[in-house]
C-alpha cells in the first residue's frame, strides 16, 4: 500500500508517547487529523468528535483508538460503519461481546480491524515462539511489575470498573504467552488485590495449567518502584529460555540471542498497514478471554486504598 491517511482517537499519553513516533517512521501512514474533545496537536487538523473528523474528512482510510477502554466500541462501530479501518489500542475492548461483535461487523463492511497487541511486536517475541514450539513445557514464570504512578499518572479511569487496573499491563505479559507457549492454558486459580478504594486491582496472582500439565504462574504488580519487571522464564525439556525486558532481550541457556532496543509500536502500524493492503483483520481475544477469566474465577482480597 502506497498511503494510509488516518486519524487519531485520542490524545493522550500512549499516543503522544508511541502510536505518534511509530507513525512518524512508518512510510505509508500519515496522521492527517485528530479527534479529542480536551487535547489536540499543533499543525494537525484537530477535531471534538469522531464523528466531526470523519465528516470533514472523506479521505481519511482509517483511524487509530487510543481513547479509554469503554469508548472504544462506539467509536470503532462508528468507524467501520463508514467504511475506515480501524487500529484499537489494546485491550480491543471493555468486554469479549463487543470484540466479538466488532469482528463480525468488519467482516461484514470489508474492511480491516486490527486488535494491537503491542508486546507480540517486542524483538525476542518471533525467536522464543519458534524456539518453544519444539520443546515441551515443564514450568512458566511471569512477573509483570511496575510503577501506576510512572506509566498511568492522573489517570483515574484505570481504577474504574473497566479501567483493568493492573491488568492493564498485565494484559501485555498475556499476549507474549498465549503467542509464544505451544498448547493453551488455562486459569487454576487467582488472587486479587483490590485498593478499598478503587474497584478494580492492583496486583494478581494466577496460576494456570496447559493441555499437557505444565504450570504456569503469573505475578502482576502496580506498586513497583525502581527498576522495572517485564519477565518471562520457562522451563523446558531443552533447557530455560528467559524472555526479559518486555521481550527486547532473549536468552536460552543463558546464551543471549537477541537483545535490542524497543520498537514494538513500529512493528505494529508495519502490519496495519500489510493487513489493509491483504484485506484482512487481525484479533486476537485470547489475552483478554485471560483476563476476563481472573475477574471471573479470582478471589478478591481488599488492600490499603490507593493515593496517587
């Protein structure tokens, strides 16, 4: 595809920090305008309303959600309906029925919808995938640990019904595991920590089980400080793999096979734009089913109230 004009739904940290850098370095997207009712860009046409961006801009091939996770579904459905393809921020949705419901829409008006999964753009990702799929897994360590006040300052919506609190991140580590582990696995049981104050947490412990016994544990924290956690290590029949970093580093047997510099979101629009230019859609609801799963199945232990 030789140009995708498209718009950008929100304005806030996670654009500005990725989705606008990573369109920069992207040749065949321009971002032409903005939709957000309290945030706009200099030299970029900047709109309140969706709705209003896309009037005005008939060009306009697809647009990129960036708004909070519950105003993502009317604004996608909005999208489709008029024929744009969309780029949804992850998670895709508040709930599996509207992701479900999205996919079945894009189909349906022929146009691309793409769920972003960012983390499975991390460099080690595609390495440690084809390296595990020969392997059988006896044991998987996650710790997905750090700071809410760093990465989300301000951001009330996050500990909100819906918000995901420290799945938010945790939704990340998910999409690296279900992509690079061989079999499914599923939810044994959870621990939930819920600030008094807030209604969704700000830790978890999981434990799950594959089709063929492995364990597999997973620790979530927002209340990390200092150096940063984004650790995945497993346990195999051919040695430990360590995918660490957020996926910029890997190592087997302690060998370092790949260790790089973040560039995930760019490898994100790069496939946008191949899914657009094949007429295909591209999501994935296994990270989220994941998470709905621990809402579901967890237990809830009530911790001291969060203070930003």
């Amino acid at each position: 595809m030789s140009d995708l004009p498209l718009g950008l739904v929100g304005v806030g940290k996670i654009a500005r920090d990725q989705h606008l850098p990573a369109i920069a370095v992207t040749s065949a997207c321009h971002c032409v305008a903005t939709a957000d009712p309290y945030a706009s860009l200099p030299d970029v046409p900047s709109y309140d309303s969706l709705t209003a961006m896309l009037d005005d801009n008939p060009g306009l091939k697809a647009v990129s959600i960036c708004t909070p996770t519950h105003l993502r579904y009317e604004q996608a459905r909005q999208a489709l309906l008029r024929g744009r393809h969309v780029l949804l921020e992850k998670p895709p949705g508040a709930t599996l029925s509207e992701v479900e419901a999205l996919v079945a829409l894009a189909e349906q008006q022929g146009v691309t919808l793409f769920a972003a999964l960012h983390s499975r753009f991390a460099p080690g990702v595609s390495k440690a995938q084809q390296w595990l799929a020969q392997r059988r897994i006896h044991h998987v360590d996650i710790q997905w640990k750090e700071d809410v006040r760093v990465w989300h300052p301000g951001q009330a919506w996050i500990w909100q019904a819906g918000g995901m609190g420290v799945f938010d991140p945790g939704i990340n580590a998910f999409s690296i595991a279900t992509a690079i582990l061989p079999q499914p696995f599923f939810l044994q049981q959870a621990r939930l920590d819920v600030p008094r104050n807030c209604q969704t947490p700000i830790a978890a412990d999981l434990t799950f089980r594959d089709e063929n016994g492995a364990s597999i544990g997973a620790h979530f924290d927002f209340r990390q400080q200092g150096p940063q956690t984004w650790d995945i290590h497993v346990e195999t029949d051919g040695g430990l793999l360590s995918l660490t970093q957020g996926g910029c580093q890997l190592s087997i047997q302690g060998d370092v096979i790949v260790n790089e510099p973040e560039h995930e979101y760019a490898g994100l629009y790069a496939h946008f734009v191949e899914l657009v230019s094949a007429q295909q859609s591209d999501v994935d609801m296994a990270p989220l089913r994941l998470v709905a799963d621990a809402f579901l199945y967890g237990r809830r232990e009530m911790v001291e109230a969060f203070v930003e």
